[in-house]
C-alpha cells in the first residue's frame, strides 16, 4: 500500500489523509496515516460512521449552543419589555404635560438614565405647575383690578358731572344778572369755589390712578421735618374741616436723637396726598 496517498505522505513524515471507495469491501473509507518507527501506521473507518459521529457532535453543538443562548434571549427580552414600559409611562407623562395636566407626577422614576428623564420631567411639571397657578392668580387680580378701574371710572363720572353741572349753573346765573345781587352772588362764587375744588380733588384722583397703571409714578425722596410735613397738611384741610365744623390739631412730632427735630426721607407731595386723602 505504499502508493496510496496517505502512506505516501506518512513515509515522507506527515500524517496522510484520503476519501475512497474500497475496492475490496466497496464501502467508502477515511484513510488516516501516521509516520512510525518500522514505516507507517493506517487507520481505516468507514466514513458512514463518521458522518454518524460528526452529525452527533453537530446535534450536541446545537443543543448545548441553543440550551446557551435560550437564558440570555429570555432575559433580553424581560430587559427590553421593562425598558419599554418605562418608557411608555415617561411617553405617556410627557403627553400629560404637553395637554396641560401639570399636576400629574411619575411615580417611582427610578435612579437609571431613564429614572434621570423621569425626574427631570417631574421638576419641569413641578415648576410648570408653579408658573400656571401665579398665571392664574395674577389673571385673577387683574380681573379684579380691572372692575375696581371700571367701577372707579363710573362713579367719577357720576361724580364729575355733579360739581361741573353746578359750576355750569350758577356760573349762567352770575352771567344772567345775579352777579349785581348783593344777596346771593358771594353764596354763588362759594359755592362755585367748592365745586371747583372738587372737580380738582376728583381729578388729582384720576391722575393718580393713571400714573399707578401706566407706572410712571416717580418718587422725589428727600430728607424732611416731620413737622413741617403735618402742618403743611393741616393747613390745606382747614377750609375744609371748617365747614364741616371740625378741629384739626397739630401735635409735635417727637424730638430725634440729641433733642434734634424729626427727619422723615419721603416724597412730600405723596405724603401730602396720604394725609389729605
């Protein structure tokens, strides 16, 4: 058998190996040769039983690869059906959000980067929360604000035509001839004066509501006598206090530090309009 393939490459030192059809059993064979000491030493197995054992192992191979792989798919999956769940209910409290339900929460978000997002969304729901009920309150005040300005706005109308149509009347009367009455052109201009007052007072009203709506009001501070400050009320009112038959009495302020007058810092006209309102 020294022609054969695999003894040819056993005689040269290697081991040999060859397919054929055996010509005495006419079987096919595995041929294996291996180099030895008296020559060369061959095994011969027909390849039946190895194709058996090959498609054995392979069926092992399989089983042990599928037995392997069968936890780390089971696992894969519960991991991506809890990832996906969270993350439907983050989906889900963001569209919550987004429709203006700023007093839904997430609960339990969880210390993960998908935790992270949860709480993140939780803060800007906290905070959107916030910002809508002083939305809110701020629109509440402003309704509010604006029936008092309409309210006020009617009732200083009313109150304006009142003293204007006065005014109007006795002036037309003066005009008419009454001015040469002795008896009743004083009364008249007194009453004219008053009205004329009025309208001023309810005027300065006005202009003040302006200022404080457009908000313009600036104030002058500057150092003054706390003193001087009540008298200069006091004496403004007491043409008024003296129809109405009542006393204004001015008490001193008391003394500072060192018996030194009372310094007050202010905006002496706003006190003013404090003090006479």
């Amino acid at each position: 058998h020294r022609d054969r393939p695999e003894f040819a490459m056993a005689l040269q030192g290697k081991v040999g190996s060859a397919t054929r059809l055996s010509a005495s059993t006419g079987v096919n064979y595995l041929y294996i040769a291996t180099p030895s000491p008296q020559g060369a030493l061959r095994l011969a197995v027909p390849l039946r039983e190895v194709q058996t054992q090959v498609n054995t192992i392979r069926g092992h191979l399989l089983t042990a690869t599928a037995l392997s792989f069968l936890p780390a798919l089971v696992f894969a999956g519960l991991l991506a059906r809890w990832f996906s769940g969270k993350l439907g209910r983050i989906i889900d409290y963001a569209t919550k959000l987004a429709s203006g339900n700023f007093e839904a929460r997430l609960a339990n978000p969880g210390t993960d980067e998908l935790g992270l997002l949860g709480t993140k969304l939780n803060e800007t729901g906290q905070k959107l929360e916030a910002m809508f009920e002083q939305l809110e309150r701020e629109h509440a005040e402003l309704e509010r604000l604006e029936r008092v300005r309409k309210d006020f706005i009617i009732n200083v109308s009313h109150e304006l035509r009142t003293p204007l149509a006065s005014v109007q009347g006795y002036t037309e009367t003066l005009l008419d001839g009454a001015i040469h009455d002795p008896a009743h052109n004083i009364k008249f201009l007194h009453i004219i004066r008053a009205n004329s007052e009025r309208l001023g007072r309810l005027i300065a009203d006005l202009l003040t509501l302006s200022r404080i709506e457009l908000g313009i009001t600036k104030f002058q501070f500057t150092t003054h006598l706390v003193d001087d400050l009540l008298r200069e009320s006091q004496e403004s009112l007491l043409p008024i206090a003296a129809k109405k038959q009542v006393d204004i009495v001015h008490e001193l302020a008391p003394v500072g530090e060192g018996s030194e007058p009372l310094l007050v810092f202010c905006d002496a006209e706003a006190i003013h309009q404090v003090l006479s309102n």
